[in-house]
C-alpha cells in the first residue's frame, strides 16, 4: 500500500506543474482575446465609459433611494430588490446603441452580465 501510495505522490508531482501551466495558460488567453476584441481605440473608451455608467446608475439609486429608505428604518429584502431594478433601469436607459452593440457582441448573456455588473458595482461602492 505504501508503495502505491508513492507512486501517485510521484505521478502528481511530476503531472501538477503541467496542469498548472495549461491552466494558465488557458486563462491568460482568455484575457488576451477578449482584450484583443476590443478592436480599436473606440471601443476601449466606450467600455470604460459603460463602467462609468453603472457606478453613476448605483450611485444615483443610493442617493435618491436607498439612503432615503434605511434612515427611515424600512430597509429589508423588498426596497433591496427595488433599488437593484431602479439601478438596473438607469442602466438600461443610459445605455446608448452602440454600448449595447458592443456588449452583445463581448458578452453571450447581456443581461446576466448587466446584472452581475451592477451587484458587484454596489459591493465596490461600499467599501
């Protein structure tokens, strides 16, 4: 048993650094193509500018709603999800045609991205 058990120690050490490496490998050409996708100078200012967006839309959305709600004591699961749909509806109505064109085509699932993208904007701006 404890030569066998060697044996795999062995083949683990000598296969880890491979795994690793591909993996690496593998994500890093991940960031580089959809970095690369970015064509041109244009679309670079245009998806920092839709970044812009959604920090504005949050902070519009906890001026004008959510700070209003917790100093009145009512903040609880419904005026969360009412402030992440007034967030997400700034967005949604910021968004110019080319930023949505731009989105659709580095993002399979826009709209899951949109989302993910304004809960992870909120949590930024908390800290």
């Amino acid at each position: 048993m404890k030569i066998l058990q060697d044996v795999l120690y062995v083949v683990i050490i000598a296969i880890l650094p491979i795994v690793v490496s591909k993996f690496v490998t593998f994500v890093s050409g991940k960031t580089t193509s959809l970095e690369a996708g970015l064509k041109n100078e244009k679309q670079k200012k245009l998806l920092e500018a839709i970044n812009e967006l959604f920090v504005a839309a949050v902070t519009k959305t906890n001026q004008t709603f959510v700070d209003n709600v917790k100093a009145a004591g009512k903040w609880d699961e419904t005026a969360a999800s009412k402030a992440f749909e007034l967030s997400k509806e700034t967005v949604q109505s910021l968004l110019t045609s080319d930023a949505k064109d731009l989105l659709a085509e580095l993002y399979k699932d826009v709209d899951s991205w949109i989302d993910t993208k304004i809960e992870s904007t909120v949590k930024a701006l908390k800290k």
